[in-house]
C-alpha cells in the first residue's frame, strides 16, 4: 500500500463550479499535510498546509483534515481555468515526507 | 520568498557521461533535498541533507550520488549517467524541521540519449 493515494483523475469542472480533491494516507503518526499545485512542466508550488483536524481556508481554497480517517481533502471555490494544473497531497509522517502521484484537474471554460 | 534555483531548465546528455545538477537557496535553509519526478510515479526521493557535508540516502539513491560543501549549494551527481535516468529532477529546501513545508525548485529536464 502506498503511503499516500490519491485519485488521478482526470477530474474536469466547468468554470465556476467547485473542485474537490481527495487524498488517503496510510501512517497514523502523520503529523502534518500539504497542498501542492504543479502545472505541466513545472515544479510544485505550495497552496495550503493544514495540522489539525477541521477545515482551513485561504481564499478560493479549502483544506479538510480527518485525522481519524485519514483523509485530507481540497476543495475549489469558483473554478478557474488558470486552476487546471496536477495537484500533489503530501504527508509528513515525522521522518519522511511523502507525495502522493497527483490528481489532473480540468477547468473547462 | 524563499528562492531555490537550479543550474540548468534542460540538459541533453549521452549514455556513460558524468552529470552534475547543481541546486542553490538563497534563504539559509538547513536541508536541502533531491527528487526526480516520472509519469505515473510521483516524486521519488534520491538524497537529502540535513547540515554542510552530511547526506542521508532517500529511495532511490542507486546510481547517484549528491555533495553538499556549502549550506547553500546541493549538488546531485549520475556516475554514469543511463537512459533509465531520464526524468525530471527536483530540488527542494526546507528551514527549521527536516520534514516541514518543502520549497522547489523550477526543476531540470535531463534526456539520456
């Protein structure tokens, strides 16, 4: 099993409707969570770390922590087509900093 | 901003050469980190380094090896380089923790012909 999966997608969205991006992680002793955005041929950018249970927003952006299930989600307010990228959860589990493979996300104008 | 650069954005070079990638933060990060990045196999950890000369191997270390002689530089080395080596390769720092908030880099594309 890997340490953190995420769904691949692709995940298409019309412009304006929410995006939800899931994330499972396999450590219970993971402490701390990310979000990254990468667009084709980049390097991955930081949207949003999260390290406690509950939701955290920044903007159009929302991140949910379940510690118990172990899930993180991201959520999208009013998608954007400049939002159609890969994202990358990540997990720190104290001694290791995994990635997950990543979810493509399209924003269909 | 935390600013992490790598020397080159593309890089062409042939089976059996010697290859260095060179890394460098400019914001006196403790470790520093090498990762390549492959379709379908995320970002898999080569190195890292937690402090001037010393290294720890990640996942993947076969075939590299990495020198860290300033705190601001971090260097990934392919002995001789495959065309299984091929990939995307990724720099990344963090300050404070080890395992915190990872920076990249813009990234280098190294073809193997």
């Amino acid at each position: 099993q890997k340490e953190v999966e995420q769904n691949s997608g692709p995940l298409s969205v019309p412009e304006g409707a929410i995006a939800s991006l899931n994330c499972t992680y396999s450590d219970r002793v993971s402490q701390s969570f990310f979000w990254y955005r990468q667009y084709s041929g980049k390097s991955p950018e930081l949207i949003m770390s999260i390290y406690s249970n509950g939701d955290k927003e920044d903007g159009r952006f929302t991140a949910q922590l379940n510690k118990a299930s172990q899930y993180v989600s991201l959520l999208i307010r009013d998608s954007q087509p400049s939002d159609s990228a890969t994202y990358l959860c990540a997990v720190n589990t104290g001694n290791q900093f995994y990635f997950g493979t990543g979810t493509s996300l399209t924003v269909i104008p | 901003d935390v600013k992490v650069t790598q020397s080159s954005r593309y890089l062409v070079k042939r089976t059996g050469e010697k290859v260095f990638l060179e890394c460098v933060q400019d914001m006196d990060h403790e470790n520093m980190f090498w990762y390549r990045q492959d379709p379908g196999l995320g970002l898999r950890l080569i190195y890292f380094s937690y402090d001037v000369k010393m290294k720890e191997k990640g996942d993947i270390p076969e075939g590299y090896s990495v020198s860290r002689e300033k705190k601001e530089r971090f260097s990934l080395i392919l002995e001789s380089a495959s065309t299984n080596q091929t990939s995307m390769y990724l720099c990344a720092s963090t300050g404070g923790r080890l395992w915190e908030t990872q920076y990249f880099g813009p990234g280098t594309r190294l073809l193997v012909l």
